[in-house]
C-alpha cells in the first residue's frame, strides 16, 4: 500500500478509501485532573468499556464508519481501550500523538518547559515509529493545543507539530477556535515549509467573521465545524451553506465533539451521543439544498483526504 493512501487506525492501516463515513472529532474518554496527576490508576478501563460500547455500536448502526478520537496524552488517552472498542463496535478509530497547550498548559507535561520544538518531536515520531507507551498501537494524526493568544510553549508545540509532520505526514489538528489563532498558525508553518492542507483548524465554529473561514480555506487548510448538537443544528448548517456557496466544501470537517467518560465524575457523567449529525444535521443540509454529493464530500471524501499519512510541504 502507497504511503498516500494510507490511513493509520488503531487496529493499523488501511486504505483511506475504506473509511466511510467519518466524524472527525469525538472523544471517547477524558481526565481534567492535570498533566502532574493523570493516570490509569484513576479508572476502571473495563467500566469505561462497558459504558462506552453501546454509544459506538448507535452510531456504527446509524451509518458511521469511522471515528477520530481526539483526546491527547495526559488528558485520557488510552490506545488499548480504543483498540477493544474499535474491535467490538467494528468502528475503525484513530488515536493521535501530541500534546495540549491551550488551557494555560494544565494537560502540559513539566518537562515540555525545558524541551526544544526538535525534542518534543522526537517524542511524538518515536510514537510513530515504534508505537505508543510500548504497544504496536501507532498514532493516525497529530493532536495539539493553542489558547487564542498563543504562548510560545503553544507555538513550540506547533513547531514540534510540523516537523514530526514532515518526517512522518501524520495530519496536524489544532485545538484553535478564533480566526487569529489559526492565521497565526497557519502562516508559521507556511515558514517551517509544511503545506496548510496538513493542518486541521479545530473548533472553528467559534469564529464569527466567515470570511476567515473562506481565507483558511482558500490556503488549503481544514476548517472543522465540530460543535454540532441538537441545539446548534441550525448554526452548523448556515456555516456550511456559506463555504459551500465561496467554493470551499471541500475543504470543509464536519463533527460533535461529542462523548465522552469523564474520569473522576461517577458513572463518567453524562455522554453526549454521536448520532445528531445523522438524525439531525444531514436531513437539515437536505433541506437547505445539498445534494448527496455534498453531503458526501463533507462527511466521507473530506476526512478521507484530511486524514491520509502524506507529506504536504509548502
């Protein structure tokens, strides 16, 4: 199989063109504790696999085929979990590498004070080349952070983030939200070489000028409306009328943000679904005038590309 085509799921890699329908961005488990006090000792990986399971198989049924979960080291992730729920909802799912700045560094390893963007990287390739924490569990994406005004530990992370990309073409997905954090990165790693249709502009539904999602767009990059919710329907659907009539669906990501177990609350809180884009959003795009072409392109051939393991240089 051609390094191009390649998608890499916990379960290893596959072509890209067999991942289907494909949300984005989900979470299937999370821990807020902090990066100083994370751990596997804080849950019952068997509970969280019993509470989690029925939730996948739901949206396996509804069409999904599958699911990017986007929860970085020391903030829950957790490969072999992963790996059992995508073997019994028969959901492919990608974990990533990476680390996660925003949030004034609270999920943010000590030592990430003290590390060059080049460290870092090695850290997150190691992860590539060799698998995570000592399994054969490989990373599919490259997941970090950034406040709206990022720091320089956040904009080190995006350094590490592009040069672990060149080395291994795993897609960057930022946490992000406003337009100016997403330029800011956006044209840093136009600097360090690396081509915008290898970033991922996280939560941009949070920006309210729709022009800056027409200009990321428009410079290759991702633009991922990923809050979709049964309340929030109709704001997902104007912004995808909108890229759709400036030419720019197909740079478009479309997700919930949905999940997840949350360690330390009892029974992990309370899960959102990952089913409101079926039962939801896509009859509203229907309404509003996609065809099912479109509806295509956003759900199923955007995250195909977005997520294929290439290397995208400027």
């Amino acid at each position: 199989m051609r390094q191009s085509q390649q998608v890499i799921t916990v379960t290893g890699a596959v072509s890209a063109t067999r991942l289907g329908i494909a949300l984005p961005h989900e979470h299937v488990m999370v821990d807020f504790i902090g990066a100083d006090r994370v751990s596997r000792s804080r849950y019952d990986a068997d509970e969280v696999y019993r509470a989690v399971l029925p939730y996948l198989q739901k949206v396996r049924q509804a069409g999904c085929r599958t699911l990017m979960e986007c929860t970085p080291a020391y903030l829950g992730r957790d490969p072999q979990l992963l790996q059992r729920l995508s073997r019994a909802s028969g959901l492919y799912i990608l974990t990533n590498t990476g680390w996660y700045g925003a949030a004034s560094d609270k999920y943010l390893p000590a030592k990430v004070h003290t590390l060059t963007a080049e460290q870092i990287a090695a850290e997150w390739i190691g992860e590539f080349e060799k698998g995570i924490e000592g399994t054969s569990i490989r990373p599919g994406f490259i997941k970090i952070g950034v406040d709206p005004e990022p720091s320089p530990v956040d904009m080190r992370l995006l350094e590490a983030a592009a040069i672990t990309h060149r080395k291994t073409g795993l897609t960057v997905a930022s946490h992000t939200g406003v337009g100016s954090a997403a330029r800011k990165q956006i044209e840093r790693l136009k600097e360090m070489g690396v081509n915008p249709s290898a970033f991922i502009w996280v939560h941009a539904q949070v920006e309210t000028d729709p022009q800056m999602h027409v200009w990321a767009a428009q410079q290759g990059a991702w633009v991922e409306f990923d809050g979709v919710s049964p309340q929030t329907v109709d704001q997902h659907v104007q912004l995808l009328v909108h890229m759709k009539r400036q030419g720019q669906l197909h740079r478009v990501l479309v997700s919930h943000d949905a999940g997840w177990y949350n360690v330390g609350e009892p029974g992990g809180g309370t899960f959102r679904e990952y089913t409101t884009l079926f039962s939801q959003m896509l009859p509203a795009l229907r309404k509003a005038g996609f065809t099912d072409g479109d509806t295509q392109q956003v759900t199923a051939t955007n995250p195909q590309r977005a997520f294929t393991v290439q290397v995208r240089l400027a």
